[in-house]
C-alpha cells in the first residue's frame, strides 16, 4: 500500500515512534547479496530537502528554514530504535564508542555535530576528520580521490593510544555520492583504531552506488556497516558519480509526481542538492548554480519563478 503525507500529517497512519518530534516511516533495503541494510528515513522534515512543503522540488528551500528542517530530520533520525541499536546504546565505556564526523564544511553541517541530541554522545565525540577530493594523480581529475587532511583528536592525554586501541564503533555524518570521502576516512579510522568493528553513517543525501562503494570498503577492511539516510535513497550521475539525481527505485509515489510536473522527461536528470553550503549560507549562489543546472537539461528557469 502507498502511503501519502497527507495521511501521515493527518495522523491516520500511525508509527511506533508517535512521541517523537516527527512522525516517521523506516524503510529498509539491503546491498552486497542482501547482508547490509540502508535504512531510509521518511518524514515531513527530510521530503522538505528533496520536496518543498507547498509541492515543488526543494532546490529553492534554502538558508534558516532549512537548516531548521535538517536539524529536526537529523534528531528524528537519530532518536529511532534502529539508530540506536545499530551504535549499540548499551555501550557505557566512553572509549568504546567513537563519533567521527567528517568537516569538510563545517558550519552548514553542524546538525550533524549536534546528532548527540538523539543518540547520546554527548561525551564521545573524539575525532573530527577534515576530508577532502583531490586530483587524480594519473587523470588531473579533482573528485576521483580524497584525502584525510587533518585531524582533531579529543583524548585524554598520555592516554591517547590506549583509548584508540578500545575503540569498536565509529559513526561518520557525511552525504554520500561517490562514496570516496568516507572510504578514506574509514581506511584511516581503520589505521588508528586497529580493533574497530563497525561503522555506521548518517547521510542527507545518500546514493546507492557511493553505499555499495563504502560497503565493500568495508568489508574488505573486515568492517561491519549500517547505514541511514533521508528520504530517497539516490541516484548517483553516471557522468561524474558527484551529482545526486532522483531514483529509479523511489519509495514516495506523490514526490515523483511532483518532480514530473517540474522538470518533465528530465526528471531524473536535475541534481537534488545543489551545493551544500550555499544551499545554507548563501542563497544567491544557490540559485545561479539550479539555474545553471536548469538551462543545461533544456528547463525554463521561469518556471520557477527565476529570471533565466
């Protein structure tokens, strides 16, 4: 059965997390021969990062409202019992539960430096990554390759070794599109953490191919990994692996109609981000840059009310 937002605003679709900020629904699917789930977060705050509350898509949703509605999805993600029990909540050791976040822009993403609001860590996070694309040695390419550039390691002195050694779990806050920021903060997470165990990650944005990318990483590192994300689990442009488009495989009926309205045939064609930053702190660019995006798949920027 479809469910539609108007029957979750309404209340007549109940979840079991009624007393949360948001009502949700969870959904799960599972990559490499099905043993590593994505769960999929749907509420009224994460449709408004792909859809806008009056029914358009959400490329022109920007600054204060929403960060606001990312702060809010971020907490209801965070405070269900499947984030919890995949960072294992029972854990009472501080050094036995790590929280790395990856910064490559930090101030657009602090809602992910305040997840602890949910999941309690508020005393466990330790390491902040600063992860960055670089140029590919061979191609001159900048997005193929990353590189963990710096480090801040929260730990308790003369102490520092001895705390990474105990450290089983490691959860990394980045969107995902190609998948290659997060492998290098994971195989260097793996480097100074030798018994870590499993990583979890929380992305706004995350693309299938990027998840199956990091799940192979991971296992190939003997990594255990569970993965959220919000709303639709994407669809990553086949020409740069960088640009996430709407999926194929979409979970909300009502969203995909939306989108055809707007952006016709080539719907699945328009990036769903944009830039990150902007999209937060600077509302001009944003909008030259889904102007930009507009005209290069044949779309009248007028349409949505912008001069082209």
């Amino acid at each position: 059965m479809d469910i539609t937002w108007a029957q979750i605003s309404s209340g007549a679709i109940q979840t079991p997390y009624s007393s949360q900020i948001s009502k949700y629904t969870l959904h799960q699917t599972k990559i490499l021969e099905s043993t590593i789930p994505i769960n999929v977060l749907q509420s009224p705050e994460t449709r408004t990062l792909l859809i806008e509350k009056d029914n358009k898509p959400a490329r022109l949703h920007l600054g204060m409202a929403r960060a606001k509605d990312l702060c809010a999805a971020t907490y209801t993600l965070t405070s269900t019992e499947e984030f919890k029990k995949a960072i294992n909540h029972t854990y009472t050791p501080q050094k036995e539960a790590l929280s790395a976040a990856l910064v490559r822009e930090p101030i657009a993403q602090s809602p992910f430096l305040n997840t602890y609001l949910g999941s309690g860590f508020e005393s466990r996070i330790y390491i902040l990554m600063d992860v960055h694309h670089i140029k590919d040695e061979k191609t001159g390419i900048k997005g193929i390759g990353a590189k963990v550039c710096d480090y801040k390691i929260d730990l308790p002195q003369g102490r520092e070794q001895e705390v990474l050694d105990d450290i089983k779990l490691a959860v990394i806050y980045d969107s995902i599109a190609a998948g290659r920021n997060i492998i290098a903060g994971i195989k260097n997470l793996k480097e100074r953490c030798p018994n870590l165990e499993k990583i979890v990650t929380v992305s706004v944005y995350a693309t299938y191919t990027g998840c199956e990318r990091i799940a192979k990483a991971c296992n190939e590192l003997g990594l255990n990994i569970e993965m959220f994300c919000m709303h639709e689990l994407l669809d990553a442009s086949p020409i740069n692996e960088y640009d996430s488009f709407y999926p194929h495989w979409n979970i909300c009926k009502e969203d995909e109609i939306v989108m055809k309205q707007f952006y016709g045939e080539r719907y699945h064609d328009i990036c769903m981000g944009g830039d990150w930053t902007a999209n937060t702190l600077g509302k001009d660019q944003a909008i030259d840059i889904f102007i930009t995006q507009l005209k290069d798949i044949g779309i009248d920027p007028k349409k949505f009310g912008l001069k082209s």
